[in-house]
C-alpha cells in the first residue's frame, strides 16, 4: 500500500492526560518539541576577547540547535518548521545580520571562523529541506498541500529568498536555483508578491536619488517646510551618510544581480514596471554625481574613500549587469530558441527598450563597453530578414555619438581589468589605491578605472582668467595661485570655492597652501612666429618666410611726379603689347604694292567663292575639255553696277517697269489713320470670334413696322433679351430694394 503525503497522514499516540491512544494529523502544534532557538548576532568587528567569546556562544547553540532540527525525521521536522515560532525568527536574525561579503569586517580569528563556516552551511541545508516536498518515495507532501504551507506560515517571503540568492549563490548555484524554482512552481502566488514588491524596490533608487539632492521629479519641486532639515548635496553631505549611501546603493543593486542571476524568470516581472529604462536613468544621474563626489573629497580620509571608490564601481558593474540579464531573458534568449515566424515581437521590445534609453549617454558607453550592443544587433540581422534597418541603424549611431570625447580601446581596457575572473576580489580586503586617484593630473585615468566615464572638459585660457577674476572680485585679498587650486579641486565652480572659503570649509589640502600665492605662468609651447597668421605670410617681402629679398622692388622715398603729357607719350607698354598681337596678325603693317603686284593675302568684297572648293565631276571618266576647263568668270548680276545707256534694248513693258521703280515710294513713318482702324476693328472682331461673342442684334430686336408680322430671328431676339435683360442696366432694382429694407434702410 502506498504511503499517503504527510499532510494527509494520521497518526495513533497515547494522550498524556487520560493515557488512551488517539488519532491526530501528523502535523499538528502538539508533536512539536519544546526548544527555543536562540536569536543570530553578526561577529564582533574587533578582535575583543569578550565580545568573541560571547559570539562564539551564541553561534555554537545556534548551529546545535540546527543540527538537532536538522536530524529529525520528516514528520517531526515539518511540525517544527511551522509550529516553533522561535525558530523562524532565528533564520531571520541570520539572514539579517550575517555578513555579506561586500561588507566591511576585519579578518577574524580561526575559531569564528569555523564556527561562521558551519553555522553558514546548517542555515543553508535547513532552508533547502524546508523548500523540498519531497525527501523520498515514503516521505513527501503533496504538491498543493506544500505550496499553501510555504505560503500561509511565512516560511518563505520576497526579501526572505533575495537574502538567499545573495548569500549562498556564490559556490551554491545549482542547488538554489532547483530550490526557489521549486518555492515558485508549486506556489504561483509568490510571482504576485514579486510584482507588488517591485514598486518598494523601485521607490530604493527613488530615496538614493532623495538623499543625495538628485531627485527630478516633481516631488523635489515642492517648497521645503520652515521644520524640514534643509537638503543637503553630495559635496556638503558628511562622509559618514555619504559611506551609508553609497554601501546601501552596493547592497541592493548585488542583491538583485544575484536573484535575477538564480532566478531569470522573475525578468519579465521585472519589465512589467519598466525596471530597464528606470535603473538606466537612475544610473544616468546618480553615478557620475557619486564619482565626482568620491574624487573631490579624496583627500578626506584616503582608505576611507578608496574603499568607496570600489564599492561604486561594484554597484555599476552590477547595475548593468542587471539590465543584460533581463534583455537577455525577455529578448535574445527567445529569438534563439524561437522559429523565425514568432521572433518580430521579442525583436521589437528590443528596439523598442534600446530607443527609450538613446538619451542616457552614459549608460550606453558603459553597457556597450561590457555588453557590446553591436553583437546584439547582429544577433537580431541573423533572426530576421524583415528588420527596421533604420531603426537599428539609429541605435548603433547613438551608441557610437555616446562614445564622442572618449578614448573606447582606453575605456575598455580599464573595464577589463576591473572585472576579472573574480568579479568580487575588490571587496575581499585587496588594497585598492591605484584605482583613486591621488592627484589632480590623474583624475582622466581614475574617470576610466571601473568604468568608461567621460574626461570632463579642460578650462584655460581666457575662461580660466574670467573665472579667476570673479572670485578676485569678491575676495581681493587671495592670490591668482590659491585661487586657481581652488577652482581646480571644485571643478571650476566659482561659488562652491567662494562659499568654502567664507565658511571655512576647504579642503585640508588648500588650507595647507599659502593664500597669498601668485599664479605661475605657463610658457606657450608653440613659438610666436610659427603660430603667426596673416594676408602677407610667405609673400616675397616676407623677411620672416625667407632669408633674400629683392631689393629692387623697393622705392625708399617718395616717387618723382610725372605730368600727363610724359604719360601719354610713354608708349612702353604699347610697345610691349605688338608682339602678342602680331601673333595673332590683329596688328599688321601696311605693306606699299608696286603697279602689276597681286596682293595674294588681300580680301576681295565683291569676289563669288561659290565653286572654288568644289571640283564637280573631277573624278568622272568624262573628256578633260568638258569637265575640268572652267568658264569665264561673270560678275553676279546683283553685284554689278548699273550703267546709264544700258535699259535702251528692253521692251516697253520693261520701260514701264523701270519708270514705276524710278518713281518715289511714299513714306511710311506715319502711317493712315484709317487703315489702322480697319486693322484695328478687324482684330476686335476676331477676337470677339474667338470667344464667341455674336453681333449686336439691336436690329433684329427692333423688328419690322407693327401689323406686318416679325421675322423668326426678331421673335428670338426679344424673348432672349426679355429673359436676360435683370443681368445689365437698371433692371435689378426690385432685388437691390429688398436688400436695403431687410437691412433697415428703408422704412417699411
């Protein structure tokens, strides 16, 4: 017969207070034993005798009691685990109070240790047993049943399995991933308090921003109450609260690297409230203000803020890391495992989260040079041959435009030598004062160390110098040098230096400096003569471009007048202008003929070149006589010149002719009147043809005499006119009447 689930399992035992047996569940308040779990305390931070040896006591019946617990059979442990309120808050107080291992604690000794140790590894085997239904074939509770006793008694909560994921997921990866995958398969209701968990998680990055007096929204635009504490900045926050900040911000962004590290499922969760674009803003603002702060008040307290340095620069890692894996769940993974038909929807919420983030430049530099998002892109190019090019194209150009002003290959050099193999071994105790900067000159490598930040831009010249008076101004007493230090260690921000210095709150480092120190003047690298630009450079006078100069074009002096006669007779230059056009023979001498010379190159006017290029039928086989020997040459007659007795030998009718050309032709400089009106009036009327325009019909209205009867074109006249006589003359006046008197002209 098969053993039924503990939760369903009856049992038979004697009643203590009568003595006859009696059935009762197997879980039940009275088969608990009566033990009292004593609370955790975290191990003393000194090496103090008294205070380990109390530790140490503590510790010990803790993990005894733990064993025992641990060594119970199923049915006795389970009634143990929900009835014994003592032991629930045991595991609480360790979860709370056991040291993470970013945490700060000198290095203890053997014996806590060992105990530390064994005390680490009982507390983990009870919450694995605690989140196993099932240890064998006899001893197991049914899957429902232990779904609502992880969940009506506590057992397990959000910050309970956070805790968790951060403390034993370093070594214990696989068996904690089974055990929370267990918690939330057999009970769904633990993704619901996920996702009402989430806006608390949200509002931790809200208060970071808060405290730090980097708050955007509108709830730092309301006015401060007269009993409010006034807000304080990061540059005048004390160094302790800003340790407390900035250890916060490193705790919570590891704790939910590690669970989304166990426990990727919670991803989509985690996108629901849109945690990508809101970690990318948060890191946007508060990062560089955090750096720059931990950089100026370097010289405060050096171990102190080293430390800080690597704890911040574990936060961000951590931070994008956070934002890869939940890309990496709710987008890439899918469009892997996924067929080419359903993979446009995960492609879009990747572009769709890369486009909200395009003005975070910061954050874009640093996910590319650990993630680069150029690979992504080519993962979705391979998964889809529908893809917006133009949109991941704008992508890519506002990941490269994020890295203006920044060397990458520097950049990503200095990230890979942060995170290495181990990405925790800067919070294992290894000194870290090569990655703080201890000098102003090395403040660009130390932007870089741990992650790709932009060199801020350097002040000179005529800036530097205005912003050197405006403190002068006001405080003439300091010397150029003092205030140029000053200005350099606050980031040129003249008001932050003027209100240090009137409250006296300076850097240790400038209150060591002499306040009378005159500024030293850098010599200009580039000489005077090379930097020099002007109209003139390298021209031929141009002593400084070269080492001869032609003296001759030099007048020293004032030149000798010279009148205009001396002028128009200097014909130098018309002299030097024949050659040039006796080259072209624009310019040629008149040359004397004698009597019987033939001029060969002289222009005849009135010779016929017609048939001098053309030798027709020069290669027919016709007789040489015929062909080749020309005609006498004839005068065109429109050329010839006419002769007085020549026109005697023509006809009368030729005589006639002549005598009408003789004849002077009258003259048209003003031409008649009256045929420019017939012109005129026979434009008029084509133009009216063309548009259609009849005659005027006044006639054919008019008619005949009465009692003769009317023509057919007289009867159509007059009833046209009578239908279209309202369109012209006076004949509308009845429709002009009412519109006066509709409007109160006229009295009606």
């Amino acid at each position: 017969m098969p053993a039924l689930p503990l939760d369903q399992l009856q049992i038979t035992h004697k009643d203590p207070k009568t003595g006859k047996p009696r059935t009762s569940p197997a879980l039940h308040p009275e088969q608990k034993a009566d033990r009292y779990f004593v609370l955790y305390k975290p191990p003393p931070k000194d090496n103090i005798p008294a205070l380990v040896e109390e530790y140490l006591e503590r510790a010990t019946f803790v993990a005894n009691d733990l064993d025992w617990l641990l060594a119970l059979p199923h049915d006795k442990f389970w009634c143990q685990v929900i009835f014994d309120e003592t032991l629930q808050k045991c595991l609480d107080s360790y979860l709370h109070y056991v040291p993470r291992k970013f945490d700060e604690w000198v290095a203890p000794t053997p014996e806590v240790a060992d105990i530390q140790k064994h005390l680490h590894r009982s507390v983990f085997l009870t919450f694995l047993r605690m989140s196993t239904h099932k240890e064998s074939k006899d001893h197991y509770i049914s899957p429902s049943a232990f779904g609502e006793i992880l969940y009506n008694n506590f057992l397990f909560d959000i910050p309970k399995i956070l805790d968790l994921c951060v403390l034993f997921g370093k070594g214990n990866s696989p068996l904690l991933q089974k055990m929370i995958g267990n918690i939330f398969t057999q009970q769904p209701s633990y993704y619901n308090d996920l996702d009402e968990t989430m806006p608390t998680i949200l509002q931790v990055f809200s208060n970071i921003l808060q405290h730090c007096g980097l708050q955007g929204d509108a709830t730092s635009a309301t006015p401060q109450k007269l009993e409010e504490k006034g807000r304080l900045t990061l540059g005048d926050m004390p160094l302790l609260e800003l340790k407390d900040v900035i250890l916060y911000l490193c705790d919570t962004c590891t704790t939910l690297w590690a669970f989304l590290d166990i426990f990727p499922l919670a991803c989509q969760t985690f996108q629901k409230h849109d945690f990508c674009s809101r970690i990318a803003s948060f890191y946007e603002v508060a990062i560089p203000e955090l750096e720059s702060t931990v950089k100026k008040r370097r010289l405060e307290d050096s171990k102190l803020l080293s430390d800080l340095w690597q704890r911040l620069s574990h936060s961000k890692k951590k931070l994008l890391e956070v934002f890869h894996i939940i890309l990496n769940h709710i987008c890439l993974l899918p469009i892997l495992e996924s067929s080419c038909d359903s993979v446009q929807g995960f492609i879009e919420e990747f572009l769709q989260i890369f486009s909200s983030l395009l003005q975070e430049k910061r954050f874009l530099r640093d996910y590319d040079a650990l993630f680069p998002v150029a690979e992504d892109v080519s993962l979705l190019q391979q998964a889809s041959s529908v893809l917006d090019e133009t949109r991941t194209a704008y992508i890519l150009q506002a990941v490269e435009s994020a890295w203006e002003g920044v060397d990458r290959r520097k950049a990503t050099d200095a990230k890979d030598t942060l995170v290495a193999d181990d990405p925790n071994r800067a919070l294992n105790g290894v000194p870290v004062t090569a990655q703080m900067p201890s000098h102003p000159e090395n403040l660009e490598e130390a932007e870089g160390m741990g992650a790709t930040a932009a060199p801020g831009p350097a002040v000179c010249g005529v800036e530097l110098d205005s912003l050197i008076s405006q403190v002068k101004d006001l405080l003439p007493d300091l010397g150029e040098g003092f205030i140029l230090a000053c200005l350099e260690h606050y980031c040129y921000n003249p008001e932050q230096v003027i209100n240090n210095i009137l409250e006296d709150r300076l850097a240790p480092a400038l209150n060591q400096l002499d306040r009378s120190l005159d500024r030293q003047v850098k010599p200009d690298p580039t000489p005077l003569l090379a930097s020099r630009h002007n109209v003139f450079q390298n021209d031929e006078f141009d002593v400084f471009s070269r080492d001869s100069v032609d003296l001759n074009r030099i007048h020293k002096g004032r030149r000798k007048e010279e009148n205009t006669r001396t002028l128009v007779n200097d014909k130098r230059e018309v002299a030097a202008q024949r050659r040039r056009y006796e080259q072209y023979s624009v310019v040629v001498e008149e040359v004397p003929l004698e009597p019987g010379e033939y001029g060969g190159d002289d222009y005849e006017d009135e010779y016929d070149d017609t048939y001098d290029g053309n030798q027709i039928g020069a290669n027919d086989a016709d007789s040489d006589d015929e062909l080749v020997s020309r005609r006498p040459f004839t005068i065109p007659q429109i050329l010839r010149t006419k002769v007085p007795g020549e026109g005697q030998e023509k006809e009368d009718d030729g005589e006639e002719e002549e005598a009408e050309d003789d004849a002077p032709k009258p003259d048209h400089f003003v031409q008649d009147p009256a045929v420019l009106r017939e012109k005129a009036e026979a434009r008029r009327m084509a133009f009216l043809a063309r548009k259609g325009y009849r005659h005027d019909s006044s006639t054919a209205v008019a008619g005949g005499p009465r009692g003769h009867g009317q023509s057919r074109e007289t009867t159509q006249e007059r009833r046209k006119k009578e239908a279209n006589k309202a369109t012209r003359a006076n004949h509308n006046r009845r429709t002009m009447a009412d519109r006066k008197r509709s409007k109160g002209m006229i009295p009606s």
